[in-house]
C-alpha cells in the first residue's frame, strides 16, 4: 500500500539525521496521500539505521492502523490534526534541532534578519505555546499559531515544518536550523536590523516565481 509515498518518507525521514536535525531515534517525517487521504509516518522509537521503507506506518485520519507492523510516531496525533485543518499540507517534519529548539526553548520567534529567512519563510518564524505531547494539543497550537509561515517553532518543545509535500517541509526544517545557527551567531555579537516587510515580501515573491528551473 502507497509504495512510492513510503518511499519518499523513508527518504525524508533518513535526510532527518543525515542534516543533524535530530539525535537517536527522535524526530518524525509524515507525507499524506492526496488522492485516498492516509497517511505514511514514521515509526516510533525506532533507530534511524535500522529503518526501511517497509517500517513505515499507515494511518487514516482517525488515527487507525491500516499498514505496519509497528506502532506509528507519539506525535502521530499531532500531524493528524494539521492534516484535517490544512488541506495544502500533504508533508510534515518534526526535530528538536538544537539552535532553533534554543529559540523555542526561550519561546521566541526568529525574526526576519536574513535574506534566506525571506526568501524560504516570508515572516518572521514564529512561535507557538507549551502544549502536552501526544494529543492534538500540539496540532491545535501549529494551525492557530503557524499563520503563512512553513514552520514554526514550539515553547519547550522543538521544531514543527509543513508543505505541499513531504519534501518540502524537509526542506524548511533544514533552512529553520540553518538560519537559527546564524542568526545565534549573530546574536552573540549585537543585534542584527529587520529587513522591511516590503523587502522581505518582494524577497520572497521573487523566490516563489523566479528561483530554480
């Protein structure tokens, strides 16, 4: 069942340690599929090297169980929520990534300081409350709090990525610790100015239409 969709998860779910995005077995990539609805996680608690494709879970929407043989991610709930209250996400990516969980740890959003954060976000990255782990509390939290941004940074907790697909929302968790890990460098040595939101809308419109092939 969603062969080529397990596929692409397991990928993304790999390029998670590979980019140093998470430690031991923590951390989770999910991809929905648009045409049936389910959805492909992660497994939990199981270590990264020891994964494969076929490790991969499917859930409906409820939450159920309609492929593996192990137990889906402890945040399944949580990308089960974003998943019914957003109908252009069909991929999501959960780290602890250490510079921008330290923005989360403080629960304060990552302004836009760099081009990069215009160019991939389009906003400030922002941040949502403390909510409990393994409910929809989290999922509750990222669709009030996420506004247009792919990511989102939660107080105590970590990091929370969304896209149009399972690939790209990996692609905004790499950029969120990427510019995280610069904008702390900066930090250290004074206070970087905003860019204008004009500046950074035209940025990011630009990077939209323009960037790539």
């Amino acid at each position: 069942m969603l062969e080529q969709l397990k596929q692409r998860v397991y990928k993304m779910n790999m390029m998670l340690p590979k980019n140093n995005l998470v430690t031991m077995t923590s951390g989770n990539v999910s991809g929905r599929d648009p045409d049936t609805g389910l959805v492909v996680i992660k497994p939990s608690g199981v270590l990264y090297d020891d994964m494969t494709p076929d490790d991969m879970v499917v859930v409906d929407l409820d939450g159920n169980v309609v492929e593996g043989k192990l137990k889906p991610s402890v945040d399944t709930a949580t990308h089960l929520y974003v998943y019914k209250h957003r109908n252009d996400v069909n991929g999501i990516v959960h780290t602890h990534s250490p510079y921008a969980t330290s923005f989360a740890a403080l629960g304060r959003s990552i302004p836009v300081y760099l081009t990069a954060i215009a160019d991939e976000f389009g906003c400030a990255i922002p941040v949502g409350p403390y909510a409990k782990i393994g409910g929809e509390e989290i999922g509750k939290a990222i669709v009030e709090y996420i506004g247009e941004s792919p990511a989102i940074l939660m107080k105590n907790h970590g990091v929370f990525t969304i896209g149009n697909t399972p690939e790209a929302a990996l692609k905004a968790a790499v950029m969120v610790e990427d510019t995280a890990k610069t904008v702390h460098l900066a930090l250290l040595l004074g206070t970087p100015d905003v860019i204008p939101d004009e500046e950074v809308k035209r940025a990011h419109e630009r990077y939209l239409t323009k960037y790539g092939q």
